[in-house]
C-alpha cells in the first residue's frame, strides 16, 4: 500500500521520537516501503550541529543506528537547510514530501517541534495529497 | 583552539564547508536555556539573559511611568553628560572601526569566506542588500533624508556666533559658511554625508563580521558574546558572556524603540498634514478626529490616541512578518520596501532640477573627500553644537544599532568573502546614502535657494520631507508613498529587531519557539509607545539610546581586535591546508 515513507526527524530531541520510529519500522517491514528522514535546520551553528554539513553527517549517522534497531536494511536521509527554520518549518515539510514522491509521512506529534502556532502535521495533511500519520507520544 | 580540518568539537560536531579554523570549546549551544511551555505556548530562553534584560527593560519602563518628571529630567542631564563629555571618544571609535574595515578590504585576511572556504552564498545580491539596507537606515533616510541637508545648510549659511562665555552658540557643521550659499550646500551636504556614510556602515560591518566570523566558521552560537571567545576564552559563558548578550539587547531594544518613534511620529504629522483637517495654528487640526501636529501656542495638547494607534497598527503588521519568517516575511517587506524607495528615488531625481542634483551628486561626494578630516576631528573642535548634537547623538545611535543591524546582516550573510561582504556592506550603501541625501536634500535646497521656497525651510524636521514633495508634481502620490515607505521602513526594522533579540535572548538559537518572537515584538511595541506618551517622550528615548551607545562603543573597538585575531587563524589554517589538495 504505501511505497515510500518519510519520517521528520528533529534531532534535538530524538527522545521524543520512539513511538513513531516503532511504527515507521513495522510499517516499512509490512509494505516492503523505503523510508526517508528529514531534518529540517538553518545555516547558523545549532544545538544539534555547527554547520548544514554537520547536520546532515548527524542525521545519516541517526539514520544508520535507527536502520540497525528497527531491522531495516537502510535508511535515506534528507537535511534540508532554510533562513529560518521555526518559521519555514511547514513549507519545507511540504516541499520534502514532494521533492521525495513520499506517500506516507510518518510524525511524532512533538516532532518536528512542540505545537507552536498550529500543527505541523495538520498543516502537512491539508496542504499535500498524501497519507499523514500522527504518533502521539 | 586547534587547527581542524577533521572533526572538531567534543560533541563531534562536524565541519563547516571547506577549510576553516573552527574553535573547541567545552559550550554546547542551547546548555543554559530553559524549556517549557506556558498554557499552549512553547518556550526555549537563555537563562539568565532573557530574564534579566526583561525584568530590568520592563521597570526601567515603570520608573519612567511612575515618576515621569524625575524621569524627564534624568533622562535630559544624562543626554547632557553623556554627549559633552564623551563626544571625543564617539568620534575615535568612528573613525577606528572605518579605517579597521577599509584595512582588511584590501588586506589579503580579505579573501577569508564566511561559512568555510566552500560555503555558498544563502541569498542573491538583490535581496541581501535590501534586507540589510531596510535593516540598517530605513526610517532614518525618510526622516533625515530632506532635513538634515537642509538643516546643515541653513546653520552653515548663518554662520558662527559666540556666547558671552565664548563658546559657540550655533549649530553650524565646522566653520560655517556665512552668507557663501554654494559653500553652504558643499559644507551641509559633506556634513550629512558624514552622518550617514562610511562611519555609520563600519559600525554595522564590525558587529556583522565579528558574529559571521565566529559563528559560522568557528562554529560558536550567534550571539555577541562568541566574538569575544579570543578575548575571553571560556568565561564569554559565564557573566562576563551575560553582560555583553544582556547590553546587546538593551542597546536594540532603545534603538529599534527610538527608531519606531521618529517613525511614528513622522507618519502621525504626514497624515494629518496631509490627510487631516483643521488649522493648526487654531488647534483644530486632526486626523480622524484626533488631534495632532496643533501649533504649541494654540494650547491644544496633541491626542496620543494616532501615535498609539500607529504603533499597534504596525507592530501588528511586524508580527505577521516575524510569523512568517525570514524568506516568508522579513525579505518579502524588504524588496517592496527597496523597490518604492527606488520609485520615490527616481521620480524625485527626474521631477525635480535633474542636471543640478546630479551636479550634486559629484561635488557632495568631493566636499566629502575635502571635509572629512576636519569634521572626523574628535579634538579640539570649536562647532561644539555640532559634535555634541549631531555627531556624538548619531554615533551613539548607530552604535547602539550595530548590534541589532550587525546581528541581522551577519545572518543573512553565510557564503560571502570578507571582501565582498565589506564591499557591500560598506560602500555601495554608502554610496546609495550619498545618493539619497544628494537628491532629496539637494532638491529641497534647491527649492529654497532658486525658488525661494520657505516651506522646507521652515517646516519642523518631521515635515520637510513632505513640504520637499508638496513642490513638485504629483504631490498626493509621491506623499502617498513617503508615508508608505514610512510605515514599512519602520516594520521591517521592528521585525528584523525582533528576530535579533530572540536570538539573543535564546543563547544564539534561532529555532526558539516562534511565540518568543511574539514577545519580543509586541514587547518593543509596548517600549516605544509607554516612552514616547511619557514626559520626555523622543527625548527620553534618545538618552536611552546614547547611554546604551557608550558601554557599546566599548564593545565595538574590542570587537575589532577579536576580528582581527580571528580573520589570523582562519586564514593561517587555509594556508596550512592549501599545499595538501
């Protein structure tokens, strides 16, 4: 049913995402799905990385240990870099879940962020065609 | 400090593009920020710079509501004190940072790119520069543009006199010109562009190369206190770090405040001139019915209700922008906002005596070249009006700016050279102030010299720019658009100022949670409109700012040693990898 899962990641708080990498995993396993990480970040140094190259070393290294614990054979990664992270937030979201074909997408619902000015998730789903999963947790 | 072109921090954090000198250091960004949330609203803030500045900002704001005569004269002897005595040291560190920053432009430390030696620039040329120049002058070019030519003009053409303690009583930029009308413009327009040229744009480039620099390729947090890492080393952690993020906010949040006043109160006095009704030498002048700009010996006090009502209506847009982010908002404001400034540029350059201000053009800039070292002169000086209320108050000014501008042009700024970043952020908006000033005051002197228009003579320094306009043709639009530009010029400072102070106040973050932004506008909002209805009302603002400016200027020449041994490491560490590829 679903080919291509994407998954937004937010490194700074990757505590927050077991429940959802636990379903991405069992999901991915039962639809035979390629599943993709997306991190969003801005070009000044953070508390996840110092620089946008640094960032996306630390998703793909995320990325290779989640691929271990949840018995998938591998996990892509897509960093995206904006100005403005907590405010493009939503757009980059958006654009990802095109520029990947992703049919399912995959969030925690703190993840990316905690709500802050409205639902990432919501606005995911009202603003593409494809399939939203909110994990509470 | 290491030389790295592998990993480099404690956390493992990683590269920036290509080779560069990266700092370790034991700090992770975002360690002393407390989380949480407050009812639906999440927090991120630095602990304790977010506390402390606001809790001192909102009972300094207190203090000038509880006891406004206190205040009112506080704020005056401060102004006083702080200008008379200290204008020396303003001039110095001016003239310091301007040949600081022409020094590294043709140094080889130039060639240093930020953001690594790969890193690719975030934004095009087009929106760069109007997002730094929206930043960097905004209002002040709509309110000063026609004035402060033409106020330099008319002092120089009075000419000097002496008060019985021999000291000079008028306000004449040097020596004056008395009764030479064409030495007159030369002196005014080279003391205007003084104001507003290199000095001011060195200021703004020091803060922005320091925080680009030690941000982007040393890999600390954005944030004043990480340029001064070579000088401090560890404790820009501790309090000394607190102390200098605590005075950066203060320093913008007075500035930004000043700023939104002049704003308002230049677009409150352009609607009601020319939107408004009633005379205001009767007290019936209004807009909207309520009262504004009213003649003082009409007895009618002025209704703060439109300050009020302007400052909400555009700190409200301000919060749409800052919502909306960078790209979404900031830079989409900022175009508009450079694409009417060219519209009201042009027109006024082809409506009014075309040839003339293009002669303008050219012999400003050599009576520039011509009187700069004497008005650049922080000793011995005789135009003691001059310094102290002009040049001492504008330094002051944009030094308690820098950080705020500085801070927001380092961040719009990754990928460029040092170079190409001090070229453009140092002489082409020069060059275009020059520009500004030659035509909008070179028209308005022109009216009064040629035409013997009293109204740009006469008119208070908030109207001249609409009485220049009142002049030539199409005067409903043109005025249209100047309070247009008004009103945007002061959003796009108030958000880009919004932004910075988040920054700040979140320990260099810039993902804190977008209902902090909220605060910080809304907050500055509040500042600028309890300080203007208050006794001293622009008054109080402006020594705010000059008291802010002076611990910055500080800053600002420490700032210049920490550049310059870091532009050092950096460019020792490209070397050293040079040979290897």
């Amino acid at each position: 049913m679903f080919k291509h899962i994407m998954l937004p990641v937010d490194l700074a708080h990757p505590d927050k995402l077991n429940r959802a990498l636990q379903v991405t995993g069992d999901l991915a396993r039962h639809h035979d799905a390629r599943v993709t990480f997306v991190g969003v970040t801005g070009p000044q140094p953070g508390s996840v990385a110092a620089s946008p190259e640094g960032f996306a070393q630390k998703l793909a290294a995320f990325a290779a240990i989640q691929a271990e614990g949840l018995g998938l054979s591998m996990i892509e990664t897509h960093p995206v870099t904006v100005p403005d992270p907590a405010a493009d937030l939503d757009r980059a979201l958006e654009r990802a879940v095109h520029d990947l074909g992703a049919d399912l997408v995959v969030m925690g619902s703190h993840i990316p962020r905690r709500f802050d000015l409205g639902s990432h998730g919501g606005r995911v789903a009202s603003h593409t065609d494809v399939s939203v999963m909110l994990v509470r947790g | 400090m290491t030389d790295t072109d592998t990993d480099t921090s404690p956390q493992g954090i990683p590269d920036p593009d290509g080779h560069h000198h990266a700092i370790e250091t034991e700090y992770d960004i975002g360690q002393d920020n407390i989380e949480g949330s407050l009812g639906p609203f999440g927090f991120d803030i630095h602990n304790p710079v977010f506390l402390v500045s606001g809790v001192i900002v909102a009972a300094f704001v207190f203090f000038t509501l509880a006891l406004p005569d206190q205040a009112g004269a506080l704020f005056s002897t401060l102004f006083t004190f702080v200008t008379g005595t200290f204008d020396w040291f303003f001039l110095s560190v001016g003239n310091i940072v301007v040949l600081f920053c022409l020094a590294l432009i043709v140094l080889p430390v130039g060639s240093v790119r930020l953001g690594g030696a790969d890193a690719t620039p975030d934004y095009g040329y087009v929106g760069w520069f109007a997002m730094l120049f929206a930043a960097g002058m905004g209002i002040g070019l709509m309110f000063y543009g026609v004035s402060e030519p033409m106020s330099h003009f008319s002092t120089a053409l009075g000419g000097t006199t002496t008060g019985p303690d021999g000291l000079r009583t008028d306000w004449a930029p040097l020596g004056g010109a008395a009764g030479n009308e064409a030495e007159a413009v030369r002196l005014g327009m080279a003391a205007t562009i003084y104001h507003w040229g290199l000095h001011p744009w060195a200021m703004y480039a020091v803060v922005a190369l320091a925080l680009a620099l030690f941000s982007y390729n040393k890999g600390l947090p954005l944030t004043i206190r990480s340029a001064f890492y070579p000088l401090l080393g560890e404790r820009v952690w501790g309090w000394p770090g607190h102390v200098i993020d605590i005075l950066a906010v203060f320093a913008t949040l007075f500035g930004l405040a000043t700023s939104l006043g002049f704003g308002a109160t230049q677009a409150a006095n352009g609607l009601t001139v020319l939107y408004g009704t009633g005379a205001a030498e009767d007290g019936t002048r209004a807009f909207l019915g309520m009262p504004f700009g009213n003649a003082e010996a009409s007895g009618v006090v002025d209704s703060g209700a439109l300050l009020v009502l302007l400052i909400t209506a555009i700190t409200a847009i301000a919060l749409i922008s800052v919502i909306r982010g960078l790209d979404g908002g900031v830079k989409i404001l900022s175009e508009i906002n450079m694409g009417l400034a060219v519209l009201l540029l042009g027109f006024v350059l082809l409506a009014g005596p075309t040839l003339a201000l293009i002669q303008t053009f050219f012999s400003s800039l050599l009576a520039y070249g011509e009187y700069l070292p004497a008005l650049a002169n922080p000793f011995g000086r005789e135009d003691t009006n001059f310094v102290q209320g002009w040049t001492a108050f504008y330094w002051a000014w944009w030094i308690s700016w820098s950080p705020f501008v500085g801070m927001f042009i380092a961040r719009v700024s990754r990928g460029r050279t040092v170079r190409e970043f001090l070229v453009c952020v140092l002489l082409i908006p020069s060059l275009v102030c020059v520009l500004w000033m030659s035509v909008f005051g070179g028209t308005a002197i022109q009216q009064f010299i040629l035409d013997g228009y009293q109204g740009v003579a006469d008119a208070p320094l908030e109207l001249k720019l609409f009485e220049m306009l009142a002049a030539l043709p199409l005067a409903g639009i043109t005025s249209m658009i100047g309070i247009i530009l008004v009103i945007v010029f002061f959003v796009t400072s108030s958000d880009s100022g919004s932004l910075v102070i988040d920054t700040i106040t979140a320990g260099g973050k810039i993902d804190a949670p977008v209902p902090q932004r909220v605060f910080w506008c809304s907050f500055e909002g509040a500042v600028a409109i309890v300080l203007l209805l208050s006794a001293g009302g622009l008054s109080s603002l402006q020594s705010m700012v000059i008291s802010t400016g002076l611990p910055f200027a500080v800053v600002l020449l420490a700032l210049c040693l920490c550049i310059a041994l870091g532009l050092r490491t950096e460019r020792a560490a490209i070397k050293a990898a040079t040979p290897a590829q």
